[in-house]
C-alpha cells in the first residue's frame, strides 16, 4: 500500500510501500478514505516532540471504512464508516485509568506516533477506541472532527463549557474555527486572536460568528471569562492571563508549547486559573458528536493529495489555512 512517512535526516514526508496491516484480535482493519493533517503531527516531525517508533506514518484524524475484523472485533461491521483519533489504547489498569482518566494514562498507544496512522491508504484501529461518525458530514469534512474537534472539545469544557460569557480563542486554526462555531451555537461572545497582520483569518473568525477579531499582541475591548490557547507559542500565556477577569480560566489546547515566560504574579492573582489539556477520553469524543446532533458545525478544509502531505504540512506550519488540511488517499 502507499503511505507517507518521516524521513528522520531530512524531517520531511517521503512516499514508502507498506504492506496491508493485519489486524490483531480487537482491531479493524480500514481503509483511509480521508486523514487531517494536525499541528501535533507537525510537532512530531519536526522532532518537537521526542520520536517513539521512528518508522511510524503519522495521522490521527481518520476517516475509513471497515473492510477487515479481528479475531475477537464486534463492534463495527463490513463497509461501516468509523473515525480514529489520537488515543489509541490504553492501558485499562493504570491509577489514572481507574479513575476515568484515560487520557493521562501511564501506558497509552497514540495513533500516528506509536503506530501507523492515517497518511496511508489502510491502517488497523483498536475497535474499542474508534467512534461511530455522524451522518450527514462528508469524509473530508468529518476528518478534522477527530482532533481538532475532540481537543477543542475538552478545551472548551475544561474553560467552562456554556458558563463564560466571554470567551477567548489564541490561534484562530482547525480547532479554533470549530469552537467558535459551537460558543456562538451556546450563546458565548467570541474573541479570535491571530497572528498580526493576518486580516484574512480575522476576517474568517468574524464570519464565522466572532464577536471580535484582532492580533495577538492586541487586547480584547471587554475582559474575558474564559481563554483557549491553540498556538504553540508560550509567549501568549502571559497575554491570556491579562485579558481574562478574576475568575477567570486560561487553557492550553496543545501537546507542545514554546516555553512560557516568567510573569508577574498579579497576571494570576485574584483567582484565575492556569491549566492545560492533555489527550482526550472516549467520554469526551462521545459528547461531542452527541452535541454535534445540536450545533450545526462546518468544518472548513482544504484538501490534499496523499502525496502531497509534504505540502500539506508545509501550508500548516506557515499559516496558510483557513480551516484544516485534509490528506485524501
């Protein structure tokens, strides 16, 4: 089969032939019928994140279609069409599993990094850890729901869920065009932070429903109750914390972050609350789509050839998406 994979001097997607992966006892074997391209897989090849199977083809926003069972696979049948995100398994016996925190698992397999992943024409997924995807959204556009939704998500329930009147979003990209659209759904008053000079992403912010779009090193008109953090950049932590009020919340969305500066304490004080999010739990992919069945949301994509990941990647990393990049086998 053709996938795309890391070549580890150049750290750049090279096509290579796989063959056709077997599934094991619990697993489903899918073929890809559409697989987005997230900034955790831009961090894993750019070597931000430490490399844990060197080989691995990465993806973690697929879309495919059962065509093979495992031994022991019940769940899905033949020709069903089912997403697979970034946790891949865990552990099930860990202290943070038992208690219903499967994210933080001690001993966790993630999709794309410890195994093959979706930049390929097949690929096999624990059945346990896939979900059953929503009619009524196409493959291309149900792709960046598995990541950028999934941890959108739990950002945005981590900040308060419906409760903050006021919300910040820093990094206006998949995730953040796909929160947007549900805390307008909710009621909640949406500031979009971009880089400076990006009129074109605070243009889409404001169609999309925000109530403000500026710059990054700009300050938003009204305090805010509630901030997420998508960009990378440990610089706009400082700046979330001095635009949200006391009481407020700032969450960091991603998995790699520039380090944070040092900052006055009177940027916490008054009981604002720092904290990240990491990974996700089936419970947060279940209520997702559950709330997708409510909120209306359009995911906006541009797609790729596969063998274009390269370039794929290359407009994520410089900023030139609207919406997410999708890879279409």
């Amino acid at each position: 089969m053709r996938a795309m994979a890391i070549d580890a001097a150049t750290r750049q997607l090279v096509p290579v032939r796989r063959p056709v992966p077997v599934p094991g006892p619990r697993e489903v074997l899918l073929r890809v019928r559409a697989c987005g391209v997230c900034r955790t897989d831009l961090h894993i090849i750019d070597g931000e994140l430490p490399r844990r199977e060197p080989s691995a083809v990465p993806g973690h926003e697929v879309v495919g279609e059962v065509v093979g069972l495992g031994p022991q696979a019940r769940r899905f049948v033949p020709g069903q069409r089912v997403g697979v995100g970034w946790l891949g398994r865990s552990c099930g016996a860990c202290p943070f599993c038992a208690m219903a925190r499967e994210n933080l698992c001690d001993a966790p397999l993630f999709t794309g990094y410890d195994r093959d992943g979706g930049y390929a024409e097949y690929c096999v997924a624990d059945e346990r850890f896939c979900f059953a995807l929503p009619e009524g959204v196409d493959d291309l556009h149900a792709a960046p729901l598995l990541c950028a939704g999934l941890i959108g998500m739990r950002a945005w329930r981590l900040a308060g869920g419906r409760r903050p009147a006021r919300l910040g979003l820093w990094g206006f990209g998949a995730a953040a065009h796909i929160v947007c659209q549900i805390a307008v759904a909710q009621g909640q008053q949406v500031h979009a932070f971009t880089r400076p000079g990006d009129a074109a992403a605070q243009a889409f912010a404001r169609r999309l429903g925000a109530h403000w779009a500026g710059a990054s090193t700009e300050a938003p008109p009204d305090g805010l109750d509630a901030a997420l953090i998508f960009a990378p950049d440990g610089a706009l932590v400082p700046a979330a914390l001095a635009a949200v009020r006391k009481g407020g919340v700032v969450v960091c969305a991603g998995i790699h972050m520039s380090t944070i500066p040092a900052f006055d304490y009177r940027l916490l004080w008054g009981e604002r609350e720092l904290r990240s999010v990491a990974n996700l739990t089936r419970d947060d992919g279940e209520a997702f789509f559950h709330l997708l069945r409510e909120v209306p949301v359009q995911t906006h994509v541009q797609a790729f050839a596969l063998e274009e990941a390269q370039a794929a990647v290359q407009a994520l990393r410089d900023g030139r998406l609207q919406g997410a990049a999708v890879l279409v086998p």
